[in-house]
C-alpha cells in the first residue's frame, strides 16, 4: 500500500495557515490524521510546555487538536462521499460550529495522544465527527465537532 | 480602588504552570481575568499566527481561552463565596470536566478578545460558568465550561 499523505496535506495553500493544523503556519501544531479503516487517525506528541500541571496535557491543547482532526475528517469524508479525492474541485473545507470535550481523566504528557475521529453523520453541509483520545491505553477525553463546509470566501487567497 | 490583581496571578506556584494561564508557563499564552461586578472578565490578544485563516481566530485558541478563564472565574467565584481571600487555605483550584463551544461568526484577529464569565452553578466541588466572547463589539462565541474541583494531588509541588 502506498503511503498515505496526510488528510491536512492536501488542503490548498490558502487553507493551510491554521495554527492547529497548517502545514504553512510555521508557529502551529501541524497535526496530521490519516484514515485507518473507516476511522481517521491522529496522533501528536504534546511538547512539554504544553502542561496543566507539570506532567499532564492543557485540556485547550486537547481541545485544539480535537477541533482540527474533526474538521479534516469531515472534509476527507466528504470527498470520499462524492467519490473524488481531495484534489479535484470544488474545494471542500469544513470549519468548525460547535465544538464539545469530556475530560474523563489527567492526560499523561509523556506519551503521543491519538485520536481516532469517526463521522457519525454527513448531510448537506454538516458533517458530526465524535473523536476519542488515548495516551498510554487509556481513553483520555471524548470529543464531538459539529462542522460546516466553509463559506466559499474563506476559500480563497488572501 | 486599588488596581486588582489578575486571578491567575493568585494562583500558587505549583498552579501556575497552565499553558493557558500559567504565569510561570513562558511559553504559554498567560490570560489574565479580572472580576467586573459579578461577571469576570478577560481580555486577550490573538497573536498574529493563532489564525483558522488569514485574518481570522482559530477556533481552538478561543476554546482555549474560555477554558481557562471559566476554571479562574469558578475559583475566584469559589473563595468568594466562602468569604475568604485566594492566598487562604485551602487552596482551591478548578479543571474542567466539560467545555462547550459554539462559534457563532468568524473572528477578527485584528481586535482584542473580551471574554466575560458568569458562574451559573457553584455546588460542592462543581462549577458551570457561561463565557461570551466578544470582538469588535460582536459576540463571536459562547462557550460553557463545567468545572471541579482539583483533587488535592494536583495542589503540590512537583
């Protein structure tokens, strides 16, 4: 199989400046997912300022990278919807409406999180992403992104 | 009156390391809230690469934003209605358990944030605090945050 490019490496350059997932935004988190099955994959090693408390992960950290793993599996999943990949036109990109976290316990900093986002609905122009996160084999913190596809003047050069 | 001091800046050392609101995090993004009659308030400046796109807030900054000023204003919140100042013992200190946001336009990242927090619920070791965020005079988001309080294993040296 061939290696996969990651979901927030084929947004268009002027979709590509966010500071969770831009891979333009040279001061951002840079995440990445990729699908596994019918689930897309994250997975991101907080860096060490990146504390509650010393050793545990900020829940806004967790938050952030709920929010851009939600909206780049939505716009994957769209794509795949209409059978065309990422490149193709129209663009589709998802931003973000509501955004909801469960903290179920302290998230250990010393290991990579992984999320896995699974799209339970996609109508119109909505897409539900509900995201669980994992450090050291445990689930950490559910999440639920409510997007819509962006307006088309966000999609553009600027 | 006398100029207030931030309630993030009332925290103890050990508390202070937060990402979001550590004075002691040099890297982080050290939001200060402040008490206007009974809502807290907080003001903050997006820095220029904390885009979603050109010109525009990511989204998770501003989850990050209300998360941590909702857990400073239920613990202010908290000593005040004990009656008692926050360099008193017990210390008291919030996580979240729960954040919601709704974004409700884009926002200007060229204006200052101005969140405003009012605490809903404070009963036993729960809080809920209500945040409305506000640019250029239009409310943007609204976010809810549930907090507890930090078991006493967080509130130590480490």
């Amino acid at each position: 199989m061939p290696e996969q490019i990651a979901i927030q490496d084929q947004y268009r350059d002027h979709s590509s400046h966010c500071y969770g997932c831009g891979r333009l935004n040279e001061h951002g988190l840079q995440i990445k997912s990729y699908w596994d099955g019918d689930q897309a994959v994250c997975r991101f090693q907080p860096r060490p300022y990146h504390t509650a408390v010393p050793g545990y992960v900020y829940g806004g950290l967790i938050a952030s990278v709920i929010d851009c793993h939600g909206t780049g599996t939505a716009a994957a999943a769209a794509y795949a919807a209409e059978g065309r990949p990422m490149d193709s036109e129209p663009e589709l990109r998802y931003v973000t409406a509501s955004l909801h976290v469960d903290y179920l316990r302290p998230t250990s900093i010393d290991a990579p999180l992984e999320l896995r986002g699974r799209v339970t609905e996609l109508k119109g122009r909505k897409a539900v992403v509900e995201v669980t996160v994992t450090a050291n084999g445990q689930v950490c913190a559910r999440g639920k992104v409510v997007a819509v596809q962006a307006p088309a003047d966000w999609l553009k050069d600027r």
